[in-house]
C-alpha cells in the first residue's frame, strides 16, 4: 500500500469519527453545536455530578452509619419515614384513583368542583403549609377555635403529641398532592379506549365489576409508575414535615429528610447529614427494584 493510499484512508477514518462526534456536522455547523453543548455541559457537571460526588464523599466513612444506628433519635426517624412512606403515597394514590373515575363525569358542577380540588396542588407548598401549621396551633389555631364555637368543645393539642402530630403531616401531604395524581390518572382513564367498555358492557361487567377487571388493569402500568415517582419523592420530601412539625415535639416526628437537615446545619456535622440522608438507599433501591420488574412483566400497554 502507497503513502498516498494510506493517507487517504487516514483521512477517511478522522472523518468518519467527525461524523460520529458532532452528527455528521461540519465546519461552523460543528463548532456552533459544541458552542451550545459546553454551557449544558458544564451546568450539568458544576450543579449535578459535583454535589452528588461530594455528597457521597461526605457521607463515606463507616463510622457515621455507626454513630448514626447507636442513636435513639435515628432510629424513631427510620420508623417515621417507613410510615410516612407506607401510609402517605398508598393511601394518595389509592384516593387518586377512586377520584379519577368520579371527576371525569360530565357533569358542569363536577368540572368547576375539579377546579376547585386542585387548587391544594397548584398553591405553594411552603405557605400552605406554614398556614397548616399555625391552623393547628392549640390556643390560637382554627380548628381550635372553630371546635369552641361551634361545638363548645376545647380541641386537642394537635402539635404536642407524636402520633397525633404525625397524623396531621400525612393527612396534609395527602391533602397537597392528592390532586396532582388525580390528574394524572385522568388522563390514563381517558386513554382506554371505549370500545373495550362496551365489549365489557356486553359481557355484563358495570359498576365496580367494570372497575376491578377492566379499568385497573389497563391502568395498572401507570399506577406503578405513579407509585415509583411518588415514593422517590415522597422518601425527599422536607417541606411536609419541616413546615407543619418542625420534627417535633421532642424531635419525635422527624423523617430522614429533615434529621438530615438538622444533622447538617443545626448540630453543624454536614457528614452526619449527608449519612442521614444516604441511609434512606437501602429502603429506596430494593423497591425501585421490585417495581421495574414488574413493569417490565406487565404485558399491559395504553
């Protein structure tokens, strides 16, 4: 083979590799691409990859997770985020769906109540939430004195006592995000054909018949994935607790968001915290597990 030949398929490979990197671009065309592609890029690397690779620094060393499950503290709040985990994203999600059939009747009133359903969703969490939190004040809450006035009757201390407080922070998680997912499932209700209802109509499946084989398990791929991105959030949420409880009383209804919080900035042991937070990977990783695998066996498309 002569030198020419073989400089000509030198060339040929760098611009077969040109073509690879930059899409077939060339020229300006190449450089105005990387010209847009660096700023994503090092947004990406400065806000994403450096705070995580931080974070997981921070967090490494064995003897945090000791110091951590040798702490009474630690060990209420892990049993707090199962709960709020457990009880908070299935019974939302249950509601969402009971809801999602009711709101897609086409009635007016229906459709100007749905408006009004939403709104929870669509208002701020943080102010809604400090506005649950002063409602519920004992001496000068709301509801407190709604129950006076109405009822002649003193209301409970609704933020001094653990399980009534944590009570309160689940029913007001449910009651923030209920409609978001409500909508959510609307839109897959709608995407079931009709004809498959009026082939079970036939069949004689109405009502609740309709519901449970027909209705659910053409939505049961979405409500896994509802149930997925729900529960990644839920197990991030600090907002609910924080606002409303403030981990009280006594640091007794904390979840592992906010025990992170607290560890890293009030006790000042940003170690402490990332480790707080990194310990809730074991109770995350086995259930994103479980549900991809069962959307990867689900054989039920919409």
């Amino acid at each position: 083979m002569d030198g020419a030949s073989l400089a000509a398929r030198q060339v040929g490979a760098a611009a077969r590799h040109a073509r690879i990197r930059f899409g077939g671009l060339r020229g300006s065309d190449a450089a105005w691409a990387m010209a847009f592609l660096v700023p994503y890029a090092a947004v990406f690397v400065l806000f994403v990859i450096y705070p995580v690779g931080y974070g997981l620094w921070l967090g490494h060393r064995p003897g945090l997770y000791a110091e951590l499950f040798s702490d009474p503290i630690y060990l209420r709040t892990l049993v707090n985020t199962v709960l709020f985990l457990a009880i908070g994203v299935n019974l939302h999600l249950f509601l969402a769906l009971l809801l999602s059939g009711y709101f897609l009747q086409k009635s007016l009133w229906v459709k100007g109540l749905l408006l009004v359903f939403i709104m929870p969703w669509a208002a701020p969490a943080i102010p809604t939430f400090i506005s649950i939190h002063w409602m519920l004040d004992g001496q000068w809450g709301l509801l407190n004195n709604l129950l006076w006035f109405v009822l002649g009757i003193n209301g409970p201390s609704w933020l001094t006592e653990r399980w009534l407080t944590f009570a309160t922070v689940i029913v007001a998680y449910v009651w923030k995000w209920t409609p978001f997912w409500t909508v959510i499932l609307m839109a897959g209700r709608t995407a079931i054909p009709q004809e498959v209802y009026e082939a079970a109509e036939v069949d004689g499946a109405t009502g609740l018949r309709r519901f449970i084989y027909v209705t659910f398990p053409l939505l049961g791929n979405l409500y896994l994935v509802c149930t997925l991105l729900s529960t990644i959030w839920t197990l991030g949420d600090f907002n609910t607790v924080y606002f409303i409880s403030g981990g009280g009383p006594a640091l007794s209804t904390h979840v592992l968001a906010t025990l992170g919080i607290r560890n890293a900035f009030q006790i000042g042991d940003p170690s402490l915290g990332m480790a707080t937070v990194m310990s809730a990977l074991p109770l995350l990783i086995p259930l994103v597990i479980v549900l991809m695998r069962k959307l990867s066996r689900s054989q039920v498309q919409l």
